[in-house]
RNA sequence: GGAGAGAUGGCAGAGUGGUCGAUUGCGGCAGUCUUGAAAACUGUUGAACCGAGAGGUUCCGGGGGUUCGAAUCCCUCUCUCUCCGCCA
C-alpha cells in the first residue's frame, strides 16, 4: 500500500503519477490525508493524557511508599476521569486508523514516470520484438492437438480426478515439463539467484504482504479449516521470507528463486481463450525475486528483465517485450513488463512472464526495510518476475516447433530431457 | 489426537505489581593501544508513532481483562519443546 508519509508530501505527484491508471485521485487522496490529520490529532491527545497518567501513577507510588495514604488517594480518584479520556481518545485513534487502513487498501501503487497512460492492453507499449514467427503452413497443429496426437498431455483425465484447468503430464510431456523447470532453475542459479524451496500454502498475513489479500481473495484456493491459501505464484512465499525484517545497505540485492506450482481459481474468466494450456487452475513456475536499495531498484528490474529474455533466445521462441500502460498493470505494480511468446498455430501472442517494479508498495505491508548510510529506517524495494511461466512456454514450444519428423526440442533443452525429437 | 513445560532485545539468558525498554554475557559498531591484525580496555548498540525541536507515547508471542500502576496477576488464541498415540 501507499506510504501515508510520502503522500502527505508529494501529493500532486501521486495524484498524477495515479491519472496514468486512469483513477481520479484528487478526493481519495483528500480522504485519506484528512483520515490521517484525524489519526496524529488524537494521537497528540491520547499520549499527553497518558503522560499525565503516569505521572500521577508515580507519585501515587511515591505516596504509597513514604506511607501518605490519604494524599495517594486523593490522586487516584483524579485517574478516574483520566482513565476515561484515554479510553475514548484510545477508541478514536484506532478507528481512524482503521479507516485509513481500508481505504489505502483500496489504491493500487502509483506508476512510474514511464508507464504510458492507456485503458487496456491495446495501449501497452511495445518495447522490442525478438526472433522471428516462424511459417508452418495452413496444416500446423495448435498444441492440444499436438498433445493428444503424442499422447503428452491428457486434459481429460485431469477433469476427471480433479476438474477442467487441471491437466495431466505423460511421459515425454512429463519430461518436458521437469526438463523445463530444472533448466529454468540453472539459468537462475547461474545468474546469482539462490534457490529456495517453499511451502505451496500461505497463511493470511503472507497474503496481505504482498498484495494478494484483500484484493484478490476471490482468485486464491482457500482451506478454510486451517485458513491456508494455495499460493498463486511463488512470489507470495519468496517475498514474505522476508516480512518484518530490517537489512543493512550491504544486504543488496537479496536474490531469490524458486520452483512452486500455482493454484489460480481464475473465476469469471471461463470462454473462449481457456483451450488446451492457455489458462489453468495449476501450473508450473520458476520464480526470480529481488529486494532492492530504493536508488538501484530499476537497474535491477532491467537485469531481470535481460535474464527473461536470455532465457527465450536460448529456447529459440519468438517473442516480445511489453511495457504495460497504466490500465493493464497489477494492482501492487509501479512498473511492469510482460513477456509473450508467438503461438505460431493459434497465431497469437501468449503472455509467458510478468516482472515488475513494486518499489516500496509491497514492502510497506510487510515491514520490509532496511538501515540506510544514515541510520535512518526506510522501505525497501521488491521486484518479481516469472522466469517462466511453463504453460505457455510449452504451447508456443511444440505448435512452433512441429516439424514432419515430430516436434523438435531446442538445443538447451537438450541435455534436460535426453531426448532431441518428441515422436 | 492426549498430557505437561515454555514464549523477554541479533543470539544466550535474568527479571514475579511501582524510574524495567528492561541486569548480565556474546555478537555488532566506534575508539584507545599496535607497523598491521588479534587480545585487552573504553564507549556505543531495538522498533513504531507523534513532534520543527526539546521531548512524549506505545511495544517483553497475539488479543482481551484486573489495577492509580503489569514483562510480572487473570482469561483467551497462536506457536515452540518434552512424553504418549498415529504416520510418509
């Protein structure tokens, strides 16, 4: 969420920095500081009556010890009335608090200066292309008919001991799968990311930590006997490792990776670009997070976003970069690239990574800072991105790679699943 | 699942109603000494909020209560450990 303090002091600036999401802020942001003067005043209030108080609380003890019963009394009858204000003082901050609470839950992060202002996807901007869309012909298969045609995925059987969305891997399909995750994984590791592996259930407080809560709570599987959630990305357990922690400045970058399945309800996106491995209730993912010093956050985010794509050129998929406007950008975003790749037989751009900049919205709610060359206690920044998404990645790898002699394995890939031809 | 014990500052570990935000040790940081380092010695070392500042308030697992006053007493929740049961 939104830092109050930074608000109070760069209020135009967030209003405009917010008009990029098309949401007009003027009044929310009047809201939200007026909730906050309301708060700090009874504050001020509240802390001079305890301070009082606990000046009558120790001569009170002082009378008591030097055995003055009577004056000790006198003042304790005085703490009623105290006792009282504070009571009420103490009910009036809470309040406002909470209500500043729920209403900075309610505004997305402000974006950076280099989002475009757009409503949708139509307005994302383009940043590069790479690679080139090969020519299959009119016979090229999309990839749930290249699946069944080798017996490597079988949707049915997965609604059949679960529900659609729910896929089943076979053989040369499941081998694919692990061969793509533990290259994922090496290509992390090599660049500097330490792998970790989490818990694919969450409680309530990593839910709000990054953002997911409460939001998103309609899009997450939740056991309600033991109020857990099944992550939706491994961002949520990566980030949350590092929920109320205060780091030093030579800490960063703290670089994390990290293999999880994802568990997506995906309610009220049931239609027509569900086929085969477009859109499912659980996938693969490797993930890379990064925590970063507030001045280098966005080197950082180019460094992602150059491993994100040294990994599609090594997998020889056609893809391209998007920097979204601000209408298409996640909800905790500051800044966000998509990565797609080119479905050559559903001749369409599939989104395969997402990385972005969160700077300090993810970190205020989860406490996440660190002691700068002053000493002074700021926020850090966090940074995520899919590298990568395995769904898509599979689909564009097996229609673009179909060939007469059967689909085709990138030279990479090679060594991971021992085998050069799926036939 | 049953029985018991516990939760204090980065860590270890005191503290059972009145200068306790908390003794002490270790660690960290700074300095003295040293050619340098180590050792030794000295000092310093939690966080949040409010305040221009002085300073104030809050925090001893979470929440609630008793009291003029709580780390200390009561209730409740969570977690950890030990024993038993079950089990990959």
């Amino acid at each position: 969420m939104l830092d109050v303090r930074f608000v109070r002091e760069n209020k135009e600036e967030i209003i405009s920095r917010l008009d990029k999401r098309n949401l007009p802020a003027q009044e929310l942001v009047t809201q939200m500081l007026q909730l906050d003067d309301i708060r700090r005043e009874a504050q001020q209030q509240c802390d001079a009556t305890q301070a009082e108080m606990n000046n009558l609380s120790a001569q009170i003890g002082e009378f008591f010890k030097t055995g003055r019963q009577a004056e000790a009394n006198e003042l304790k009858a005085r703490t009623v009335e105290l006792k009282e204000t504070v009571k009420t003082l103490e009910e009036k901050q809470k309040t406002a608090e909470q209500n500043l609470t729920e209403l900075l839950y309610t505004i997305p992060n402000s974006p950076h200066a280099s989002v475009p202002k757009g409503k949708s996807a139509e307005d994302n901007e383009i940043v590069r292309e790479s690679g080139a869309k090969p020519d299959l012909g009119s016979d090229a298969l999309p990839h749930w008919e290249i699946a069944a045609k080798y017996n490597l995925i079988n949707f049915e059987l997965g609604v059949k001991i679960t529900g659609a969305g729910f896929p089943v891997y076979i053989g040369q399909g499941a081998k694919l799968q692990r061969a793509l995750i533990q290259f994922f994984l090496d290509e992390a590791e090599k660049a500097g990311y330490t792998e970790y592996q989490v818990p694919h259930m969450v409680n309530a407080d990593s839910g709000f930590g990054t953002g997911q809560l409460p939001d998103k709570e309609g899009q997450m599987y939740h056991d309600a006997t033991d109020d857990l959630y099944l992550i939706p990305t491994a961002e949520v357990p990566l980030t949350n490792l590092y929920r109320d922690i205060i780091l030093t400045e030579k800490d960063f970058p703290i670089k994390m990776t990290g293999y999880t399945p994802c568990f997506r309800r995906e309610a009220g996106s049931y239609g027509k670009d569900v086929r085969g491995l477009n859109r499912l209730h659980q996938f693969d993912k490797v993930e890379i997070v990064q925590i970063a010093h507030p001045d280098t956050s966005y080197e950082n985010l180019e460094t992602m976003v150059a491993h994100v794509g040294g990994i599609l050129d090594k997998l020889e998929l056609p893809y391209r970069i998007l920097r979204l406007c601000g209408g298409d950008m996640g909800f905790a975003s500051a800044l966000t690239y998509d990565f797609e790749t080119w479905s050559a037989a559903q001749q369409r751009w599939l989104e395969v990574s997402s990385t972005s900049n969160f700077e300090t919205f993810q970190a205020n709610r989860l406490k996440l800072r660190f002691k700068d060359a002053n000493g002074k206690t700021r926020l850090c920044h966090t940074l995520n991105g899919s590298a990568l998404a395995l769904p898509r990645i599979v689909a564009t790898l097996l229609e673009n790679n179909q060939t007469p002699e059967g689909i085709r394995i990138p030279k990479c890939l090679v060594p991971y699943t021992g085998f050069e031809y799926i036939r």
